[in-house]
C-alpha cells in the first residue's frame, strides 16, 4: 500500500546490481499488491539469481494459501465452504490462524480476523437511517468468542463473519522467506522489504527513516531514523489515509472490532520485532489499543519496540527504540491567519509503466526557477543514492546545468540532504513550503515548476509551467500536459488544511 510505503523509507539502491563485492539488489513491482525489494549478500551472482528466484516461488506458493483476493486460494475456498464442517487445512494456514488467534487473545480482542466484517457492515449502512446502535452490537456480540477452531490439521468456522489475514500474512511470508534463505550457507545478508515492511538477517545494515504520515508528500519531514543491524523485523500500520469520507469527514478503514467503529488516536504505528508475523499483527493491534494500552502491551513484550505517531502529530516510542525523535516544536497562536498559514505549492503526478517486460526506474527532479531560470527550490529528487552514487543524475539535463550554478552560489548539496531512491511506478506527491534551499521564505512572484523525467532505456521529458505564487491568492487544482513518462500532472497552491483542536485526539483511544 502506497502511504504505508509514505509511513516507513528504506533508502537504499532499488534497481539490479552488485553494488560491491558482494550485494545484489533486486527490485520487482506488483508483488502481494505491493512493491519488493531484495539485498542479498553472497559471493557470486549466480547465487543471488538462485536465491531471487527461490523467493519469488516461495511467494506465490504462499500466496495461493493465503491470498484473500485470489478466489482459488486455500484461504478463499475455506472461507466459501460450509461453516461447521472441518476443513484440512495446509500447515502454513494453520501456522497463520494459529498466531491470529494468539493475539486475539492477548490483547482483549483489539486484533481479529473478522474485522472485515465490521469494515463491511459499516460501509454499507453508512448514511443510513436504518442502521443502529443495537444493530452493531448484535455483530459485536458475534466476535467475542473465536471465530474458528483448530485441531489436528484442520479448521472449523464458528460463525458465519467474513475474515481477512491482512493484519499477518505479509508478516508471515517475510519470516518464510527469510526462513527459506537461511538455509543457504552462500547467503552472508538478507534484506525482503515488501511495501515497507521487511525482515532482515545477517551483515546488511539498513537505514530505515519514519516519515510524517499526516503530512502526505514523497518529500515529508522525518520523524524518527532508525539503523537495522540485527536479525529483526519492521512494520507499519496506518489508518490515516486509507479511509471513507461521509458528511465532510475521513474515517479511517481501520475498525476496533470491540466498538465495531473506526479508530480515530492513531496515525501510524511501526513496530519492531524478531518475527514478521507478530511486527505485522501488533501493528495492526496498537492501532486499536491506542497510544497507553499500546505502549503497556509493547513494555511487556521481549525484544520488541514500538513508535507512534498520533493523528495531533506527537510522537511516542517505547523505552527501547532505537532512533531519535525529530518533532517539529508546535507554536501556537490565537492569529487565525497564523493558525492558517500562507498558501503551498503541492505537485502531484503519476510514473507510467511502459509497455514491455524490460524496465529501468527513471530519475525525477521537481523544482522551482525563479525568472532567471535559478533553481531557488527543489521539492523532490528521485535518484540511485548509494554506491556507486547518483552518477547518471546528469541524465537530467536541465536540473543538473542549473544545479552547478546553484552549488556556486549557495554552497550546499541538494542531492546529500533531497534526493531518495527510485521509486518505481505509481503516484507521487511533492510540497513546497514555501521557502527556498536555503530555509529563508520566497518572496511573491512569477515562477516556473519544473518536472524532469530521464529513464535508462527510456526517454527524457520535461514539462515547464509558469506559475505565479502570490500570498492571498489560490490557485485551485490545475492540470498539466501529460507526456509517455508521467500523466496525472497537476499543482495547485492552497493553504494547507489544518486539524481542529476537537480532532487533535493525541490521548489513547481505540484505533485499528
């Protein structure tokens, strides 16, 4: 899922090569919904070709048990057999019930498969004045006891709720793959990253940044970074984009299947953990449990640590995390046009995937020229970041003769402190704050905003739009000329939209 992608970042080289002696990287799109990643350390290529291979095997074995989408999954075929009779059931499905039903239990029910009921019912009496209070407690009453029961090898249904095995079954498939390499003696160092969720072993260190998941941008502030040296886990779970809008207001999707409402505390929730299934589920459950209940479950737990973002913006982790916090300071004031700030520049856009099975992630840059064609902003960088380097970000042609020039002047490195890895396709989003590189605030004016597209294999675009960004003067959503390599283009200058005091719910509260 795209936002939990804007939720967790792990900057690192995202397309095929031996990055040193012995590193390979792998990149494949449209994997469990999602985008893969692999870092795989060995002495030869041969061998990190044969372990790509074994995962992406192991991936679609896994996902025809537990794939909830496919009709012909052991999962889905369970869910349409009948309630009462015992099913025979594959020990990896077994494994996956077996844990869901394990943390039910352990924390008071704020984690359960049958969710997908209560998302379903709401859903379809939302608005509707036929729909109760008593009528959603009849669904609750339902959930208070198992939802299945299981015995030698197979599995009984106790009711008749629709389930769903996304709050674990990622989790499940990193720890099997990572169970499966392992056996490999050639492999010194695994990284899968699935979506943003990964499990790790071995001498890759990864850097994990935490991005601000109320502020929806490719370019968002961070919030905590993170350094992976163990044999660990990480994910993450947000409701806060994801969601159903009714009357004016967002709901997350996220349901509390004690209330059967959505939650409302939380933003996101990362979780660190030994094991992917349980970094996935506590996730998902601290999402519900809120912040206090969250952090007492997570203080329990051994080798396990926790970092949450409130929907106010407030950041809290558990006493072992790892990383440092990096919260903004809050200014308050009674100024309603302080508390509405002046107008933003937001660039949104869409990476097209060509035809043909070769693909190569293109580099981006989004910036803004002033009228003498000065680069006094880059918004967004999408560039290969690390070894070798960001070699080929001449290949942008415009960005990078205006960015000598910038250098000269300014004497700072956009590219150590904007640029991100490739990201492959997909829509993005860039905000500019209104200030220059340098953080002083840009003066009204005309302007040019500049999106530069150069793709190995591909082709080289840019589109130039001349945009004048005056206080006081909005410029609605406005579409641009789309071109082989992006569509979607558009930008609009707005005050950002702010948070009530009523809605900054930092307390704890049930969320999923």
């Amino acid at each position: 899922m795209r936002y939990q992608i804007l939720s967790i970042a792990i900057f690192c080289l995202l397309i095929t090569s031996q990055l040193e002696a012995d590193e390979f990287v792998y990149h494949h799109d449209h994997v469990l919904g999602t985008n893969m990643e692999l870092r795989i350390n060995t002495n030869d290529s041969e061998t990190a070709t044969r372990i790509e291979g074994q995962v992406l095997c192991e991936i679609d074995r896994l996902s025809g048990i537990l794939s909830g989408y496919d009709k012909n999954s052991e999962f889905s075929r369970w869910q349409g057999s009948s309630n009462q009779a015992p099913f025979g059931a594959s020990p990896e499905l077994i494994q996956v019930l077996d844990r869901a039903e394990h943390w039910r239990k352990n924390t008071g029910g704020a984690f359960d498969v049958r969710v997908s009921s209560l998302s379903q019912y709401w859903k379809a009496n939302l608005g509707q004045s036929g729909s109760t209070a008593s009528d959603r407690h009849e669904l609750l009453t339902r959930l208070e006891s198992s939802p299945y029961s299981l015995d030698k090898g197979t599995v009984t249904r106790n009711d008749d709720c629709a389930m769903t095995l996304d709050g674990l079954a990622k989790g499940f498939v990193l720890d099997s793959i990572c169970e499966l390499v392992l056996k490999d003696q050639n492999v010194k160092g695994f990284v899968v990253n699935i979506g943003g969720d990964l499990r790790k072993f071995g001498a890759t260190k990864v850097p994990v940044s935490i991005l601000d998941p109320l502020n929806p941008y490719d370019n968002a502030s961070v919030k905590t970074t993170i350094q992976l040296d163990e044999e660990t886990s990480v994910a993450t779970s947000g409701g806060y984009f994801r969601n159903v809008k009714h009357d004016g207001k967002s709901y997350s999707h996220i349901f509390d299947p004690r209330t059967g409402l959505p939650v409302e505390s939380v933003a996101s929730v990362t979780v660190m953990s030994p094991n992917a299934v349980d970094a996935d589920a506590l996730a998902t459950s601290i999402s519900v449990l809120g912040i206090k209940s969250g952090m007492a479950l997570i203080e329990d737990l051994v080798s396990t640590e926790c970092f949450i973002v409130s929907n106010g913006g407030q950041s809290f982790a558990s006493t072992g995390w790892p990383g440092e916090i990096h919260d903004a300071t809050v200014q308050e004031s009674d100024d309603e046009e302080a508390e509405d700030g002046k107008e933003e520049l937001v660039v949104n856009f869409t990476l097209n995937r060509p035809k043909g099975s070769r693909y190569r992630r293109p580099y981006v840059a989004v910036w803004l020229e002033d009228l003498e064609g000065f680069p006094v902003k880059t918004g967004l960088l999408f560039l290969q970041t690390e070894n070798p380097g960001p070699r080929w970000h001449r290949d942008l042609t415009r960005w990078y003769r205006n960015n000598r020039t910038r250098k000269l002047v300014e004497k700072t490195d956009v590219i150590g402190t904007v640029s991100s890895a490739t990201r492959g396709p997909g829509e993005y989003s860039a905000r500019f704050d209104g200030t220059d590189n340098q953080g002083k605030e840009l003066a009204d004016g005309a302007y040019t905003l500049c999106l530069e597209v150069a793709r190995e294999n591909g082709t080289y675009q840019i589109i130039r739009e001349k945009v004048k960004l005056i206080a006081g003067s909005p410029i609605m959503k406005k579409m641009l000329k789309e071109n082989i390599e992006v569509s979607e283009v558009s930008y609009s200058y707005t005050k950002p939209e702010r948070k009530s005091k009523e809605d900054d719910t930092s307390k704890s509260g049930a969320e999923n």
